[in-house]
C-alpha cells in the first residue's frame, strides 16, 4: 500500500464505524522547541520517561509518537489527550482504561524517522514497521525465528530481494503477534507468512489460531521502510492518513 489521504476536518472526522480501520503516517522528526507543547498532552508517567533519553534525537521521537497517539486517542474518544489512562497488557500491548464506553482497539509501530498508527472499533490489530537498513545476519535470525516455510521460501528469493523480503517477512510476523497480544520469544516460528514479492501478505498457517481469523496487509509507507497490519476480520476497509498536528486536537471536536 503507497497511497496515503491527507486528512480534512469536519463533521465526521473523528468516527470510526466498526467496518473501518483508521491508519496514520506521522514524521518524527520535530524541532527542539516544538516539544514544550507536546509534552502537554502526554502523561505524567510519559513525561518522566521522556526525560531519561540519552539523546535529544530518540526523546523527540519518542514525544512525537506518544503525543500523536494521544491526540488521536482523544479526537475518538472526544476527550483530553493528557487524562487518558493507558495500560499494558502482559506482552506490552497497550489499551485505554475504558469502562462502560465504545471498545476502541489501537497499535502503533515507529522505526528510524516514522511512525505507524492504526485504531479500529471492537477489532483486534496490531501494526510493525521497520526502516530497511543492511543486514548481515539475515540468514542467521531466518534460520533462528522464521518457520520451515518461511525459511525455504526466504533461501528461494534472488539476492537482490533479499533485505526486502527479510523485512516484509519479519514486519508481518510482528504485526500478527501484536495484534494477538503475544511475545516474540518461542512463537515466531509457530506461523507462517506469506511475503514473496508479488505475492499478497497472508496469514497461510498458525499452529494455535485459525487464519481465516485475520487479514494481512503488506505496508510500503515510504522509500525504505516495510510495514504491515493485521486485523481481525475481513469485513472492513481501510483509511490511511497524513498525521498533521495542525488538524489534530481534541479542542476541535465539533
């Protein structure tokens, strides 16, 4: 998938019917002094950890996906971003503290320089990304954590698809343990996944889950990245978006 809407506001902006998926693209990459304002929308908890980064650089990243999340949490949720209360399932996967309300179900996945966001109503899902950067190890982690099918089919790509095909492969299997809630350790290689070039991402076999359960979805969202989305069911459709902090505040919910 390459193209991307730029979102408008309005009326309708912020619903999300059970038959849609919402995906956002959004840059990390942000001025130091863009980050006072942001820092508003984040947790008292988030603040904290935002401080104990080395590196100016992963600290903006980092206040530039939570900020995002929350502010687009808080546009469907028609409320403050900053008194969200978010926790964490016993794998990492994160979840609102909702009780008696619409079950809004998000992911998020961030690599390098950008960001994947996806949210939909009622519907497991969970998104990876990752910036396609050299590998001399492919073959070892192939042999280590991609499954027999996997494997064969990695050892069958031309040289030159090589790189590509190791991060389609792995982005997919990672989408799919996220959307699931599961760990990496001891499960990757308990699946397999299509992702030959030209082939459409799938979930062909899991050895505890049914596949009709899930649609994969392979992700090209710029030069130089792989990311993929797996969602349960298949009765939806997708909207993927430009994250654009100027159209982005719960404040603007008609």
């Amino acid at each position: 998938m390459t193209i991307w809407e730029i979102p408008v506001g309005g009326q309708g902006f912020w619903q999300l019917p059970p038959d849609e998926v919402h995906l956002w693209r959004l840059g990390l990459e942000l001025p130091d002094e863009a980050l006072e304002g942001l820092l508003e929308a984040l947790s008292a908890d988030e603040r904290k950890r935002s401080g104990r980064f080395r590196f100016g650089r992963e600290r903006r990243r980092y206040v530039a996906c939570r900020a995002a999340l929350r502010k687009l949490l808080g546009g469907y949720m028609q409320s403050d971003p900053a008194q969200l209360e978010l926790r964490y399932g016993r794998q990492g996967k994160p979840f609102l503290n909702l009780e008696g309300t619409w079950p809004l179900k998000f992911n998020l996945a961030h690599s390098h320089e950008l960001a994947l966001l996806a949210f939909a109503h009622g519907r497991e899902l969970g998104v990876d990304l990752e910036w396609m950067r050299p590998l001399d190890d492919a073959n070892a982690i192939a042999e280590r954590f991609f499954s027999v099918d996997e494997r064969t089919a990695f050892q069958a790509l031309e040289p030159a698809d090589r790189t590509a095909g190791f991060y389609r492969c792995w982005t997919r299997k990672e989408a799919y343990l996220k959307a699931t809630g599961g760990g990496l350790v001891g499960r990757l290689e308990h699946f397999t996944v299509q992702f030959a070039a030209g082939q459409t991402a799938a979930l062909l076999w899991a050895a505890d889950d049914d596949p009709v359960r899930w649609t994969m979805t392979g992700l090209e969202p710029a030069a130089g990245y792989a990311g993929a989305l797996v969602v349960e069911g298949y009765d939806w459709r997708l909207l993927a978006r430009d994250f654009r902090w100027d159209l982005v505040s719960h404040r603007e919910i008609p």
